[in-house]
C-alpha cells in the first residue's frame, strides 16, 4: 500500500507551492467549502433529508426486453399487495407525457412500443421501500418482443438517426487527398462509460400549497427540472420549487436524466397528498440512465513525407441509444474536436446520430469532445509509424501555427505560443527524449514486458454550443453584521463551484473568505439557469456573483463618499477600495480606514440597499449549422500529458508507471482545487480508455450493471510518479474570471496518453514500424490480442522475406 512517503517529490513541491498563498479570495488555495462536512459525514445528500413519518417510498417497473409492443400490463395484484398506497401509469400523468429535455422522445411511462430494456412501464408508492420493491413483482406484463437494432454503424448505414446528419467542410478536401504523396486510412470503437456517481438518481418531493411541490433533487440542471415537473403535473413554473445543496457526483448523468424521477415522484406526490421518495437502486440506475456515447470513427487523411496533415476526411458515428436526449449537441462536440491540437487542412467532418435500443445516452465530462480527439489521435501515431518518424515529433509539426490557425468549422485559435509552450515545457521537463532512448534500449533487451511512452496535447473548446445557455445570475445579500451570503444558478458536485464563487466575492468585497457564505441552488431564488455543464459553472456563475458583488460594492462607494468625514469635504470617491476587511481611502500616512462592519451598519441606516442581483452571458460566440462555420467557443483551454506503462504482451496485463501533466488554467481562481480536479479527470479519462467496458448482451441488457463487473480505476491503479503542474504566465486571452480557464472537462481527455503509450509499447513488437489498432477500453483482453496479431503479422513478414532472400 502507498503511503504519504510514497508520494513523488516533484507532485509534493507543486502541491506546497499551490497552497502556499495566504487569504481566502479567488487566487489562493484553498480547501472546498465543504470539505470538512464530506469527510466527517456531515455533509447531506438527497438521502440523508428526514422525511415525514407519512412519507411514500418508490419502485419502479421496468420493461426486460429492448424492442416490442406492450400488449398487455395487469397491476391488480400490485395495487393489492401490503403497503401498496399508489400505482402510476401514462394514463396517469395530468400533463405532458413525453419529458425529451430538447427534442420530443423521452416519454416517462412507456404507451405502446418499448425501446430499451429498462424503459419504466409503471411506478408504485407505499409505506417502504421494502414493499414497493415487492409490489412491483406482483405486475402481469406481456409484451411482443421484436429484434432489438443494437449495432449503431447498422443503424447509420440503414439511416435510422435520432437526429439528422451533420457536417464541416474546410477547403476541397478532396482535391487534398487526390494530391497527397501519402494517405492513410483506419477506424476505431471508441467505448462508452458509466457515469458511476457515488450518490445514484435520488429525490424528495413535498406538496405544497396551490398545488405547488417542493423538489429536492440530486440534479447539474434544476430550472430544466422544474419546467419539466411543472409541465407534467399541468401547472405553472411558479409552483415548483427545486432544491438543490450538493450532489455525490455528477459528471454529466445528471444533467437530464435526473428530471425523470423527480417527474414521477412529483406526480405521486400531488395524487396522494403525500411525501414522496424515490432512489434507484445502483444496477437499476445504471441499467436505466444512459451513458457516454460510444462512437464508431473513421478517418481518411493525406499527409506530406514530414507527416504533416493536408486535408481529408472523418466520419464520427454516435451510438446514442433510443432517443435524441443531448445528441445532437454531443456529437457536434465530436465533431468540433476532431482536429484535437492539429490543424486538419482541407478537409471534411461528419457526425451521425445512430438510433438504437439502449438506454438514451447523454451527457459526460467532455460532452462527446474526447471521442472526437480519439480518432486524430490515432492518425498521429499511424502517420508516424507510416514515416519512421516519433508520434510526438509528427504531433509537434500538426500543432495549430501563424498560417495554419483556423479549425474546420472556421473558428481562429488564439494563444498558439501557449499550446506550443505547454508542449515543449513539458517534453524538457518529463525528459521525454532521453526516456524514449531508455525505453528503446529496454524493449530491445526484453522479449516479453514492453514499455511505451507518450505525449498527447489537448485543445478543448469553452462554452455551451447552444448560444443560449451561456448565461447565469446571482443573488448577493449583504447582512447588517457585515456577513454576505450569495446564491447562484450552477450546482455543486464536488468540484468546487460553490468555493471559487464564495471566493470570487470575498474578492470583490475584500473580506476574509469565512465572511462569505453559500446557499442552496434553488429555482426561487435564481431562475432561469443553465445547466452546470460544459466547464462553464465558474466562467458563468463567478462572473454573475461578481456582477452583484461589484453593485454592492459601488453603492457602497457612492454612500461613503457623502457620509463619513462630511467636515473634512468627504472621502476621495475614485481613491476607494475594499481590502482586508475595510473600506481603504489614500495611500501611505494620508490612509483612512473604515472597518467593513461599520461601513454596513452605516449604510443600511442610510438606507442603502444591501442586496444585488447578478448576471452575465458570454459574449462573441456564435455558429450557424447551415454553414458549419462560427465560433461556438469563446476560448480553448489547452494541456498536456505524457505516460510511461510497462506491458506484459504474454498475458496483456499492464501497468501505469509514470504520468506528467502541465495544464492550462489561466490564472487560477483556485490552485489546489485545479490541481485536484486534473488529477481526477486524468484518472476518470484513464479509466474510460483501458478499464471500464460497458456490456450488452444480444437480448440487449446491460450485464456490466455494478462493481463487481464495471471496473472503474481504484487507488492501486494510480502510477507511483504522478506529477502535475499548472501552467504559469499564460492568463486567458479573453476576459473570463479574473482570466483563468475552465478546469472541469478539459483534463479528462489529458487520459489519452495513457492509451497512446499502450499503443507505443506494442508497437515496438514490430520494431515500431506498425501501429496497432487498439478500441477503447483497452482491456488487457483488447491488449493480449491487439499482440497477438502484431506478432502473427511480424511473423508472416519475416518468413516471406526469409523466402525472398533464399529465392535470392
């Protein structure tokens, strides 16, 4: 077992330095606001909320085939079972049946045709959870059971979409391939993932007054909840209320596939006059919430004998299960980040949205950006294989540059120096190049364990692609005895939103951050918000809280200039500022101080509202689909990685051994925070590429449906050297918060390394003169046979070219 000794110095120093700040506000380190509560237990999730002794409990019944017609559902027997209070159905539901959080598709109870096992026939509510489990096997359900469509490049090919195609062109990309001296073709499965939050889907809904509910809910987007209860129960936005305080992981599942549950109970809730309580049970979660997209890519690429990209042709095909959900703007996302770090020159890119009988899949750190990256990965090492040249000097010479500084889909990419720095800063200072001799030397010497190593950059775009959610608003009040509590749209899932805001105001208001507090995400107090999605929860919601902080503060200002020291003219209005606890006028022997509590007091006495209301949207970005062109993004945030794993080509088992990461954060609102949410989102991505496989059996249910059969990494996959840094002297290009860069998607896809040095390991098995094709996730089952076929193919060449000399 590793101890704190164990821990690399080079991780340690960094980890001091980035803690090593004095103060609270946004630009120091400090710990998550609730950090002490999550370690001790006292912090409270959806589950831990003491529900009324006449509180409902809920069970849902779930269809066990993929595809057929419901024929005929009997619940006698299950309204009769003990404890039994409720049985819902669609003919049940007051208003809209069909909860599709942007295009119609999703209907909450199934009417006639079912389109993936686990699609919910039917909800019951009783006195237990004990007892609507129970109940809900008393259910008599007949079904014509039809084939089940689960082959996605079928479906494209077939044209069952739940979405139309779309594309980006850049230049006669055709012409480029026509005239490239080398070109290069290849696919690649690029597997999905569970979201595996450690809180599964759970809510509580109250009924109110006016016929109104009360919803607390584990959920990234609760004004789409609210809309969408209200919309089923036939009643205004106004009598709902969503409550959210924090969540036990997120990571996209519950952006909307947490509004289905909260649908339900809230419909029970109303029916019954009652409480009402649901929580998937974990199989059950992921047997009936969808996934990350897996994807089907394709490439086609021309390239020059220095193995630079001239132009071509790529095609992504996104599984997305039964309904449209968030697909098209995932795979648009793939689409987006197909070229990765690369300029693609002339060429082409395609995404489709393959219908098929699962789950609907959904959102997921990085939002269909990493299986875009995948397939230009790919290309780099195939490309310098096909040359003879190192995957890390052929990634070098593809790097966006003066003249080759415009994506596919028109948008200029800023700050090349900083995507060209990170990369070199961090090839000196993992010493890539004398590795990579090491690592030769060693695969030469050894016939079995083979080591691989390298270094993959990452360029990810920030904003929601949907112009309209890039907005947010706060609420701000200031209280008489100087403490201020801010309310914002985003939610908190972990990663620390609600701390940088706090400190964001702490900022502006120049207070110690114990001054500030957050409460609870609630649709009555902000409405109208946009999911926290996208990275955006910072860059959105800090500056919106900003917003109001700064109202505060120049109404204060103005107050302060004509209130205190009137027998002295006044204090100097444009020489103010709030700093350590006080209002600060002059400089040196000439200061004037006036402690924050007393500037407070004084001007809510002067009647001086103490209250602010925020907002902010992002300005500049804009794309139009009927020309593929635009700027969707208002910045890129970038990073680098490079990994070193040790493989044992006889068994396909293997290892991590070493990983460095430099990332791009702009200046950091929170350093410790950032370098906690990269090493995470490393790790996430790591596993997402080589350990956690999704499995469907031919009847289409999901078998790999809890830990004993869906591995994600533990602490015994973490490599025994992680250094991570952030990137100094490179603040945002654009007018973000304070100029620091989103830091919740991009790290995640710095995973990529890990699957690139896999391929680098087994590549040597050919005298690196091939690069295998390796799907994701790259199983050590994946990895024995991705051996085995280089092996089998070293061996043909050799016997040929044996035959050749001796005919010779």
């Amino acid at each position: 077992m590793r101890t704190l000794t164990d821990i690399p110095q080079d991780s340690s120093r960094n980890r001091r330095q980035a803690t090593a700040r004095d103060g609270g506000a946004a630009g120091s380190a400090r710990a998550h606001e609730s950090a002490i509560k999550h370690v001790t237990g006292r912090a409270a999730y959806i589950d831990d909320i003491a529900a009324p002794a006449d509180a409902v409990h809920i069970a849902l019944g779930l269809s066990p085939v993929a595809h057929g017609r419901l024929t005929r559902l009997d619940l006698e027997k299950v309204k009769a079972a003990p404890g039994v209070v409720d049985v819902i159905t669609i003919v049940d539901v007051p208003g809209h049946t069909d909860i599709g959080p942007v295009f119609p598709g999703d209907p909450i109870f199934v009417d006639d045709e079912i389109s993936y096992v686990g699609q919910c026939l039917f909800a019951v509510a009783a006195t237990s959870h004990k007892a609507a489990r129970l109940a809900v096997k008393e259910a008599i359900v007949e079904i014509d059971e039809q084939p089940a469509s689960l082959d996605p490049v079928a479906a494209a090919e077939r044209g069952e979409f739940v979405r139309p195609t779309h594309v980006q062109e850049s230049g006669d990309w055709q012409q480029a391939l026509d005239g490239a001296p080398h070109v290069l073709e290849s696919e690649q499965f690029v597997g999905g993932q569970e979201h595996f939050y450690l809180e599964g889907q759970a809510c509580l809904v109250t009924p109110t007054e006016d016929e109104g509910v009360m919803v607390y809910t584990s959920n990234q987007h609760p004004s789409e909840t609210q809309k969408l209860v209200a919309e089923v129960l036939d009643i205004p936005f106004h009598a709902v209320t969503v409550e959210m305080r924090r969540m036990g992981g997120g990571f996209g599942g519950k952006e909307t596939q947490a509004s289905p549950w909260a649908c339900i109970a809230a419909i029970i809730a109303r029916r019954t006059g009652r409480p009402a309580r649901i929580r998937l049970p974990r199989a059950e979660d992921m047997r009936v919430t969808g996934k990350r997209h897996p994807f089907h890519n394709r490439y086609r690429l021309g390239f020059d004998d220095e193995g630079v990209l001239l132009g071509g042709d790529i095609t992504v095909i996104g599984n997305c299960g039964y309904s449209p959900d968030l697909s098209e703007a995932i795979v648009d996302r793939a689409m987006f980040h197909a070229d990765n770090a690369y300029s693609l020159g002339q060429a082409r890119v395609t995404g489709h949205r393959a219908r098929t009988h699962t789950a609907s899949n959904t959102a997921f750190r990085g939002f269909g950006g990493p299986q875009g990256m995948m397939i230009i990965e790919a290309a780099m090492d195939d490309i310098a294989r096909r040359i003879g040249e190192d995957p890390l000097t052929v990634r070098k010479r593809n790097l966006y540059r003066p003249g080759r500084d415009v994506t596919h889909y028109g948008q200029q990419v800023e700050q090349l120096d900083l995507l060209h720095d990170i990369v070199a800063q961090l090839e000196q200072s993992s010493d890539y190049w004398a590795r990579r001799q090491a690592i030769a030397n060693f695969n030469a010497r050894s016939p079995v364990i083979k080591k691989g190593l390298a270094l993959t950059p990452v360029k990810f775009g920030i904003s929601f692609t949907a112009k309209h959610l890039n907005q947010a608003g706060a609420l701000l009040h200031v209280y008489t005895d100087g403490s201020v509590m801010i309310n914002h749209g985003g939610t908190e899932m972990g990663q620390g939103l609600h701390t940088k805001v706090c400190q964001v105001v702490a900022r502006e208001l120049g207070l110690d951050l114990e001054r500030v507090r957050i409460t609870a995400t609630r649709t009555d107090k902000v409405p109208n918000t946009s999911p926290t999605a996208a990275s955006s929860g910072a860059d959105l919601n800090g500056q919106a809280a900003r917003d109001a902080a700064s109202q505060i503060r120049e109404r204060l200002f103005d107050f302060a200039a004509e209130h205190f020291f009137k027998d002295q003219g006044g204090l100097d209005r444009e020489g103010m500022r709030l700093e350590n606890g006080a209002l600060v006028v002059g400089h040196g022997s000439d200061v004037k101080r006036i402690p924050w509590g007393e500037l407070v007091q004084a001007a809510y006495l002067g009647r001086i509202s103490l209250s602010a209301k925020g907002f902010y949207s992002t300005p500049l970005i804009h794309y139009d689909r009927e020309t593929g062109k635009g700027r969707p993004f208002y910045y890129y945030a970038h990073g680098a990685a490079v990994s070193e794993v040790s493989v044992d080509t006889l068994s396909g088992e293997y290892q991590l051994t070493r990983a460095d990461i430099l990332h791009d954060v702009g200046d950091s609102l929170n350093p410790a925070i950032d370098i906690g949410q990269i090493e995470g989102g490393f790790i996430q991505g790591m596993g997402w590429l080589t350990s956690e496989e999704l499995k469907w059996n031919e009847a289409g249910r999901l078998v790999s449906d809890g830990p004993a059969t869906y591995k994600i990494p533990a602490f015994g996959d973490l490599p025994p050297v992680f250094n991570v840094a952030l990137m100094q002297g490179h603040p945002n290009s654009q007018a973000s918060i304070y100029r620091s860069k989103a830091v919740g998607e991009p790290p995640f896809m710095l995973g990529m390394s890990v699957w690139s040095a896999l391929r680098d390991a087994l590549a040597s098995l050919t005298g690196y003169r091939e690069s295998p094709r390796l799907d994701t996730p790259a199983t050590p089952e994946r990895v024995l046979m991705a051996a085995e076929a280089l092996r089998q193919r070293q061996m043909t060449t050799t016997n040929v070219e044996e035959t050749s000399d001796d005919l010779v």
